[in-house]
C-alpha cells in the first residue's frame, strides 16, 4: 500500500466534509447531543472498521468524537485505505 | 409501581408510533439496513434502559431488533416504567 | 452450504459446553453478573459474527443472552457455519 | 466536588494498579488481544461511566485504550470522582 500524494489527498477531501489533513493523518472532530451517542456511533464505526480491516485512532471526550486515520504498513502516511474509511464514516455520522 | 389499567396504555399508545400492547407487553419491531446499523441501536438503547434502571427484552436477528417491556416487580405486567422506555426509546430510533 | 448430519452435530457439540441442539439450532444461554456484562458480550460477539459473516438470534433479558445459531440459506438448519461461530462465542465468553 | 491533595491522590494510587497521576489526570493505558477485545472494553467503561456520571478521556488505537481522568468541575484537577471511576474501570479490567 503506498502514501497518497497531496494532490490525490486534495483530491478526496473535495468529497469529505469537514475532514482536515494534518500531521500525516486525516482527522475529524465529531459532535453528538450527549456520550450516549457518541457511544454508539464509536461502536458503528468500529464494526466498519473491523469490516475494512483497517482501524481509526478514536479519541473520545464526552459528547465528542476525534476521529485521526493513517496507515501503519505505509509508514503511517495516508493511503486509499485512510480514505475508503473516511468515506465510509462520513455514510454513518 | 402499579400496572396501568387498559385505559392508561391505550392513551399511551397513541404516542408510541408501532408500538403494541400484547401478552402483557408493549412492544416493537425496529428494522434497520444491516446487523451494524442494529447492534449500534442496541448500545443506545442499552444505556438508556441503564440510566433509567430499567431493562427491555431484547431480540436480534441480523437488520430486526424486536423490543418487548414489561415491569417484573409488577407482575410482569405493563407500568409506567415501559411506556417511559418505550418513549426513550423512540426518540432514539 | 450442506446441512450437517445429526451424527456431524454430536460430535461438535462434545467440544461446545453448554450448548444443545433444538428445534434445528444450536443454542445456550449465558449469564453475567448484570446488564453491562450482558451488553459488552452482545457487542464482542456482534463483532465476530460480523467477521464470520454469519449472525445469530440473540434474545437478551437483563443479565441473561441466550444465542441461536442456524443458516438461513440451508432451510434454517445448522451447518458448519453455526459450529464455527459457536466455538468463536464460547472462546468469547 | 475539591480537587484531591497530592498526598490523598498518592494514597488513591496504592490501590489501583497500573494507574499514573500526570498532567493533573489520573491515566492507564490497556492493552489488549485485539479490536474487538478493545471496544467491548470501551463499551462496557461506557456504561459504568454514564451511570455514575462522570466521563473518561479514551483513546482508542486497535487493541490499546488509554483513559484519562479529571474532573471539569473542578478545574480539570483529579477529585474523588475520577478515584471512584479508576477504580471501578479496574475491577472491569
């Protein structure tokens, strides 16, 4: 799996709303009305991953959902893999 | 915690969209795209029933998760309680 | 996907404690403490039997889930699918 | 709710295992056999957290969940709320 380029990053966050690349990673900030949903969407976005076989960085406070996705066998850059993920996350949020 | 009479959960079940009262249940068949889709709603549901100290029959196979409340200390019979849940429980679907 | 044989089945259940062979399932109910353990192990085998590709009825009622394993797409029979999963539930639980 | 003193925060650690004060957070990482070892974990912290009200920081990379506790209340400084949650995070564990 190789490193997308940043014109192809570019490229797929023209269809990813609200994602940002920074530090090797692509990342989103979700918000939800209280922990309860936070909880849930965690587990929806888990059982993706765990379908992909592909795993995001989650970090979780409260009512909010950081989400940070980058490829560990590709020297932790993004590939294609960061962003099906990402597209498939966006379709659950 | 008293049984409601006939009366009191006709009324209810005017606000509880699909919902049924039968075998001394009130209940519901919730369908969902896929089994992720419908393991997400059982955590939701999960942590509300928690919170408010009182837990629904749950049944899952694969996209349907059918909900069954009645209040055990009641004689397993409908109370306020399951109307209360069946509200939260709706607003959550 | 054949049906296993009845003989197929007794010999898979000499590995599966706990689990029975009725009305074209293999089932077993599991207990925990409460409710929160109940729901962890929803999700932990929710997550397997996503994997596997294969899903079970699960029916839970606060610290009990019983699971029924049977394969659609064989006329609701057991076949080697169901074992499998069980044996994946019971190194779960 | 008082931010705990240092002394009574030293105390606190003696009895839970693993668990470090820096940064004014209690915190402990977890490892585990997988994913889905992982989520079920944070799931079943999620449930004991919404019931005593009180929320962890969690950090969620594959089969690590790192959790982090102060109080917002009070100054983002450990109070004995994030001791009871340590606590009963570890007997979860």
């Amino acid at each position: 799996m190789e490193p997308l380029e940043q014109q192809q990053i570019e490229k797929a966050l023209k269809e990813l709303s609200g994602w940002k690349h920074e530090d090797d990673k692509l990342w989103k900030k979700f918000e939800f009305s209280d922990f309860k949903e936070a909880l849930a969407f965690i587990v929806r976005v888990g059982l993706e991953a765990e379908i992909m076989g592909h795993h995001p960085n989650l970090f979780n406070v409260y009512n909010s959902v950081s989400i940070g996705l980058q490829t560990h066998d590709a020297g932790n850059k993004v590939t294609e893999k960061d962003v099906n993920l990402a597209m498939a996350i966006e379709s659950i949020a």
